[in-house]
C-alpha cells in the first residue's frame, strides 16, 4: 500500500530537523515505495508496517534528512540525536552496490521469426529452444558481472517478455518488477512483415532494403488494414487503435521510445535506480541513438545482436560516461557502452546477422545450418562445455560452467545434442 501526500501538518514536520527514527531491525515487513514530487525536492516515500507503525522517509538530494513517525494514537515521536547516530545508514535507492553500471540494454533472444530469417515487427512470435539458450547466457553474463538491477522495463512482446524472465532466473532477481508498455516494441515493418529478407533483398536490392531496415527516415511500405499479421487484430492493443502504426521508419519508432524516456526511464534513472531494458533491436537502436547522439546520416551502420548486454555508466546528465579503455566499441565503432559478451563476440555476431540477410551467394541458413555451431560454440564458451558424465546423464543434475562455475537448474542436454550433432557431421 502506498505512503498518501503528506498533509500540511506532516510537510512542516519534515522541514523541522533532520532525523531517523528507527533502525532496520524495527521493520521486518515488506517495503513498498512510491515516488512524488513535494516542494520541489524528490520524495522516496516508504511505508513499512509493524506492531501499527508507519515511517515516511524523505530524501533530499538522495540522502535521508528527515522522518516522521506515528503510531496508531496518532502521537508522533521525536529522535534524539544519539538515536539519529546509533541507526545504520540504509539505502532505498538501488541494489546495485557492486558495479558504476546504472543502465543495461538486451536485444531479445532468437525468436521463430529470427531463426527462419522473416520480418518480425510487431508480430508476437515465441522464442526457439535456442532463443531460450541466448537468454539465459545474456542472464549468466549479468550475473558475472555483478550488476544489480532495481526494476526492468520490456515491450508488449513475447519474445521480449521470456528474455526478461529467463535473465531474471539467471541473476536470481525474479522478484524485480517488470513494466511493459508497447512503445518499446519493435518498429512495425509495415508491408515486409511476414516476407523472407533474404528473398526481398533479391527482389528489391540490398541497398533498398537497408535503408528499410537502418535508415532513419525511410519506412518500409505500408500494410494494408486487411493485412494477416495487422496489430489492430491482436486483443492487447484494443485501447490504442488510433496509434496503432501501418509502417515506421526508425526516426518514428524514436519518437515513441522518447515519450518512454522521458516519462519513465530518465525519471527512475534520476531518482538513483538501475535499469534493465530488454528489447528489440529497432527500439534499442532508437533510444542508444538519442543517449549516444548518433547522427541521422550515421544510424543506418548502426546494428545490434540477440542476447548480449549493453552496459553503461552515465553522468548527472544520463549521458554516457566513456568507457574503461576511453574507446567506442570496436564491434560498432559508435558505443560508449559496455558490452558484457565482448566485442570480438558481438562483432562475430553482427558479421553472421548481416551475411545472414544480404548475402545472397549463401543459400543455407545461418541460424539453423552447420554454421550455426560457431554460435553455439561461443555460447559454450561462455556457459562450459559438458563433461562426459552430463553427457551419459543428459545435464540433469551436474552443470559445469567456465571458470568452474555453476548455474542451478540450467540442464545441458541441449549441448550434448549439439556436439553429437558436429561429431556426425565431421
């Protein structure tokens, strides 16, 4: 239950002396907080009950000045300065105590569409059996780089929505709340949505459907109100007919993930939370696009991969903060971001997405052909390779891992299929 406004009487005592009125060993009950604006300072209002007590935490500049106390009489309590020293310091702010990473980017793991190389946009397509893979290798990565997130932010999306899920299993922050909203889901690919884009690329050209797909200006053809995979078919979109997108061009779809920018995410930023951002690669690229000031003439080379975190460290302004080595990543040549995979991974990726796509000399797909193993092979890399036993026993209780390291309730069967399926075809 949320903390109501302070009422007239409650502001003045807030203002009266600085103070903490009791230590976190009084409050054994689960916090909820809620955030407002009062006097033009922000306020992290939190309640916690026990024994009928209630306590409004008011922070100023991030750190706690004042306290109001009542109980169920009504009558307040006002701390000594020996009690404002004896209470510990106590942080409502963020989890994340371990890294300077404040905000974290994670494009979707493979979904069905992906790996039959179809345009998506807006089309709520499942994860694969890999897909779930990729995601729970992105979790692992978070994991080991010790980040901590306060709350995540992800589309109306399915494949968006498991990808949290099974990242969030892999951090063990499960309990972390999850907002969805559908201005962070894919661009809409208008009349393309549905269509093979290697088959488009021959019929169209590369150039043409480059610029469909990473210009910022040029949408692809419309669809049509008849079309089969129209949004305003789908149920969770009911309320917002009216905004519902035939087509969009990039500098659309940063239009929409601005408003959730500047509503949401900036906002929680500010107030000292980390985020998670899981997404699609259009509306990752929309927002990295405004944080990092790409330039419209420059965004078309800007490309992103499945399942590998973006992590950045930003500045009283949100902006990015350079990174370690002071260079963009080599994988892109645009980022100040952090990723957490490795640039010569997310380079190899963006290498095979793009053969994968205008390559017409390459007839095999990349997602599900032999090529693919050079995927999975990084992804062993990160995860460790199972050792003869989890092969005998399919992974079922033992899980090895680099390092030495072990995910629990991660099964290795789907690696024993795929080493047994390079030993055939050597």
């Amino acid at each position: 239950m949320l903390v109501p406004h302070p009422s007239g009487t409650a502001m003045r005592g807030l203002r009266e002396e600085a103070c903490r009125f009791l230590s976190s060993r009084s409050f054994g009950a689960t916090v909820d907080a809620t955030h407002a604006r009062m006097g033009g300072n922000f306020v992290n209002s939190v309640q916690a009950c026990n024994n009928g007590k209630r306590v409004c935490w008011h922070q100023r500049n991030r750190r706690t000045f004042s306290v109001v106390a009542t109980q169920r009489n009504g009558i307040g309590h006002r701390t000594t300065q020996g009690e404002m020293e004896a209470v510990p310091r106590r942080h409502f702010t963020s989890l994340n105590q371990s890294t300077p990473f404040q905000l974290c980017f994670l494009r979707h793991g493979q979904s069905t569409w992906n790996r039959d190389n179809i345009f998506i946009g807006w089309t709520d397509t499942p994860l694969t059996d890999d897909g779930v893979l990729e995601a729970r290798v992105a979790g692992k990565m978070l994991h080991k780089s010790g980040i901590r997130f306060d709350e995540v932010h992800t589309s109306l999306l399915r494949r968006s929505i498991r990808t949290t899920n099974l990242a969030l299993m892999e951090l063990g922050q499960e309990y972390l709340p999850v907002h969805k909203h559908w201005r962070l889901n894919e661009r809409c690919y208008g009349d393309l949505v549905g269509k093979n884009k290697k088959e488009v690329v021959m019929q169209h050209g590369a150039d043409q459907v480059k610029r469909w797909r990473r210009s910022y200006d040029e949408p692809p053809p419309p669809m049509s109100d008849d079309h089969p995979y129209h949004p305003a078919r789908d149920p969770r979109y009911q309320n917002i007919l009216d905004e519902l997108p035939k087509s969009e061009s990039l500098k659309n779809t940063v239009e929409r993930s601005s408003l959730y920018w500047d509503e949401v995410l900036a906002p929680a930023l500010r107030e000292g939370k980390t985020l998670l951002v899981v997404g699609h690669e259009n509306n990752l690229r929309s927002l990295l696009m405004r944080l990092e000031d790409i330039a419209p003439e420059d965004i078309i080379n800007l490309s992103l991969p499945r399942a590998v975190p973006l992590a950045y460290r930003l500045d009283e302004n949100l902006k990015p903060l350079p990174r370690e080595d002071g260079k963009l990543d080599e994988a892109t040549g645009f980022l100040k971001g952090t990723w957490l995979g490795g640039d010569q991974a997310v380079s190899e990726i963006l290498d095979r997405d793009h053969k994968q796509v205008y390559d017409t000399a390459i007839t095999t797909n990349l997602e599900i052909g032999q090529d693919r193993e050079k995927w999975n092979n990084w992804m062993e890399f990160i995860m460790g390779k199972p050792s003869a036993k989890q092969k005998r026993i399919g992974g079922d209780k033992q899980n090895g891992f680099a390092g030495g390291a072990a995910i629990p309730g991660v099964n290795h069967r789907t690696f024993t299929l795929q080493q047994e399926r390079k030993q055939e075809s050597q």
